[in-house]
C-alpha cells in the first residue's frame, strides 16, 4: 500500500498569547499542498522502518511513534514494514513530519481493515504533534488551540505557489521564545481572510494572508525575508514565511508563472518547487 502524505503552508498565522500548557494560542488557516513524501506499507514478520534521507532513519522518527501508537491502541501485533520517500524539505515550517505520521496513522488503518474510528484517529494524531490532527484532516481549515481544533473551510481557491528556502534551520520552539520576548502586536489577518473566503474575494484572500513570526525570522533569518522580496520581484502577487519558517511561498497567477519563478530561484541556488494547494 502506498500513500501520499502532502506538506502544508499557513495561508494565515496569528498567534494570540501562551497557555498554561506552555503552547501558544493559535488562529491559523492551513492548507494542503500537491509537494509530498510517499509512504509504502508492506505486510512483514516484524515491525521495520526505512527512509530515503538516512538521518530520518531512527526510531524517535514520527513515523515510527505514529506507528506504535496505532498498534497499542488496537491491540494488534506490530507487523509491517514502512519505507519514506522523503521529498518534503525539512525541517521548514512545511509539516513534513507530521504529515508522515498523519499518512502512517491512516495507511495502517487501511491496511488492517480499519480496527479504528476516525475520532480515535484524531486523538492518537494529536498525542503525535500540534500539525498532525490537520494533517489527517488533510484539507483547508481554520487550526486553533495548540492547532488542534479543526474547522474545515469551505470555498478556498485552488493557488499556485511555490515553496522555496534561503538558508539556516529555525528550530521552532526558538523562534515562538523570541516571539514572546519581542511582545509584538497581536495580527488578525484569519478573520480578515474568513470574510474574503466567505465572500468570494480573491484579492482579499491574498492581501490578508499573513504569518506573525515574520518579524521575528526576518531578523532572525533574514534570508527569509530576502526570499519573499525575491518572489515579488519575479511577479508573486504574495509572499509569506509557513509556519516558524524558514520555507516561504508565494502565490502566483498560474502554474506557468509559478514554474518560471521557481526555476529562476532555482537558478540562484535557493531549493525551490511550484505546486498547488488541495482543496
Ligand atoms: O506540537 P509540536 O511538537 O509540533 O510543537 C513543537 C514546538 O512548537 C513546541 O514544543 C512548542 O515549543 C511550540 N508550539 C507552541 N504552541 C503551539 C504549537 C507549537 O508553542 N500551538
């Protein structure tokens, strides 16, 4: 059995205070793209886990938790082996892991003949990581809470963009401590984007997109911030950091202009790829 298990970007990102848990209070609309890492389940006498990218390769990989989560919570012998083709970059704020381990959650359900419900599902999904409940959802949805608690939305265009990265690695617990030391203004770009999707609005869907921690990885990398100018500059008509970075995106008119920018960016030795969000 095979499966694809699609990176996402943050169309907007607003952070609205710390909780008790030490998280951060999310509003984010998070959407599925096409750029994806492949995972293959075979049947096997014991439990084996192999990936593309050798320093995936470990046991602490969240494939192989989202794995042992499913087999204790169905009470069923850890019995396959699973290979990842990793395509999705790493880590960049893209959600490549947790979409391994939302694919790795769904495929073995699949494949033992669905032992468990969806709500169970979820529950396990979010044991796994904050990204990992959207990532089983795997369609447009307003992410709040941690980024949990999943309203589908309805009515998100289909975009071309390409998703593209400058540089150095940002852990992301790093980058929410800056966050909070820099006591920035809270941004509501999410409802901004609602009523733009609500109302059918395109130029609004793309003038309120946004990513909070935009300040913040400017300084920190500001590669970041360099990308995203050179995505405008090559006819974006927006250009945002996903997640805590560093990958950024911008939107594109259509896929020929998309393909045209990635390989431009491409050419300026920047890892690059033209894709399309799901919906
Ligand atoms: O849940 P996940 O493992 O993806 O989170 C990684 C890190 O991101 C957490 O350890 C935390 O530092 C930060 N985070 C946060 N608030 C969220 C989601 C993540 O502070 N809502």
């Amino acid at each position: 059995m095979k499966i694809n298990a699609y990176a996402k970007i943050n169309l907007t990102l607003d952070i609205h205070g710390t909780r008790t848990d030490g998280f951060h209070e999310l509003r984010s609309v998070m959407v599925p793209v096409s750029l994806c890492d492949v995972i293959t389940v075979l049947p096997s006498e014991d439990f084996s886990f192999d990936c593309s990218v050798k320093e995936l390769c470990g046991t602490d990989n969240l494939c192989v938790r989202a794995a042992k989560l499913f087999f204790a919570t169905a009470g069923i012998k850890p019995s396959v082996s699973i290979y990842l083709e990793k395509n999705i970059p790493f880590p960049a704020g893209l959600g490549g892991g947790s979409a391994d381990a939302a694919a790795v959650l769904e495929a073995l359900n699949g494949f033992f003949g669905e032992p468990l419900g969806r709500r169970t599902l979820f529950s396990l999904a979010e044991k796994l990581g904050s990204d990992v409940p959207f990532c089983l959802l795997s369609r447009p949805a307003l992410c709040e809470g941690r980024g949990e608690m999943l309203t589908p939305i309805d009515g998100v265009p289909e975009l071309c963009v390409v998703i593209a990265i400058g540089g150095s690695r940002l852990p992301t617990p790093q980058v929410f401590r800056e966050y909070d030391s820099a006591s920035l203004a809270v941004r509501n770009d999410t409802d901004a984007f609602l009523d733009a999707v609500k109302n059918n609005e395109l130029c609004g869907i793309i003038s309120s997109s946004g990513n909070a921690f935009e300040p913040i990885t400017d300084m920190l990398a500001p590669e970041t911030k360099l990308l995203r100018n050179e995505m405008l500059a090559l006819g974006a008509k927006s250009s945002h950091l996903s997640g805590s970075g560093p990958a950024v995106y911008g939107v594109f008119e259509n896929a020929e202009k998309a393909s045209i920018a990635a390989k431009e960016l491409e050419n300026k030795g920047f890892f690059a790829v033209s894709c399309k969000t799901l919906i």
